[in-house]
C-alpha cells in the first residue's frame, strides 16, 4: 500500500474528541482529485471534489473499515482491521481514481483522517479488484 498520509486538522479534531478510532465506523472513499496534508474539506460526498458516483461495485461514501483492534503499546498507538477492503468492478468500470481517503463517518461532518497517494490514476475494468491492505495496520499515532 502506498504511505499514509494525516490531514493536519486530524490531530486537533483527535484532541476536541471528534473520533473514537476504536468504535467510529471508518470509511475508505476514492477521489482523483489531489488532496494535501492542509485539506480538511472538500473531498466527500456532497463536496466540490466528490468520490465516484455509486455503481459497479462502489458503494455510496466509499467502503466500511472493520475494526480488529485498537491498542497503545509503549507510546505508539496502533488502528487494525480484520480484513482489507477489496473492491471489485462489477456491470462496468470504477475510477479513475489515484487516491484513497480515509474518513470518520460517525463525526457530524465526516471528518477527514487522512489518505494513500497510489501515484497514478487507476480505473478498474469489469471484474477487475482493487485491494486496500489494512489488515497489519491501518494507521499509527506516535
């Protein structure tokens, strides 16, 4: 998987107890429009720079993380999921797309976390996959 990347604003909505990585139901969206490390905004559904439309296999906001565990160990805080993410292209294509966006869907306003930059745009063919690894780690705070 390509590195991640935390929004700024991420760390201040994590300190005003705006997420509850543990329990909050976290999504995966797709968009090919470049997000930074300074975007807080812009970048889910209803936005200026929505993911894909639903359809072929994508699923409305993207797709739900599953939460394994959620654990500190010696300073080092540490988010799994029991399984990757594995989006199939169904009755047609999905993308493009170059970057996945992780986001708190339980947050009032879906806030963001942070994303992967897989350096080129992707666009899935009928029956083609693409896979999100998480299962190791999801993300680490230190």
């Amino acid at each position: 998987m390509a590195a991640f990347v935390k929004f700024n604003k991420f760390l201040e909505a994590l300190a005003e107890k705006k997420h509850n990585l543990g329990s909050d139901q976290l999504r995966f969206a797709l968009t090919n429009t470049p997000p930074t490390a300074a975007s807080d905004t812009g970048f889910l559904p209803g936005s200026a720079h929505p993911p894909p439309a639903a359809a072929n296999g994508y699923t409305t906001g993207g797709h739900n993380a599953t939460i394994a565990s959620s654990s500190e160990s010696g300073g080092t805080y540490t988010l799994a999921c029991t399984t990757d993410v594995v989006i199939t292209a169904t009755a047609g294509g999905i993308g493009p797309f170059r970057y996945v966006l992780l986001y708190n869907d339980t947050s009032t306003d879906d806030q963001l976390i942070g994303y992967w930059d897989y350096g080129s745009s992707i666009t899935l063919a009928d029956g083609e996959t693409f896979t999100i690894d998480v299962t190791a780690s999801l993300l680490t705070i230190t």
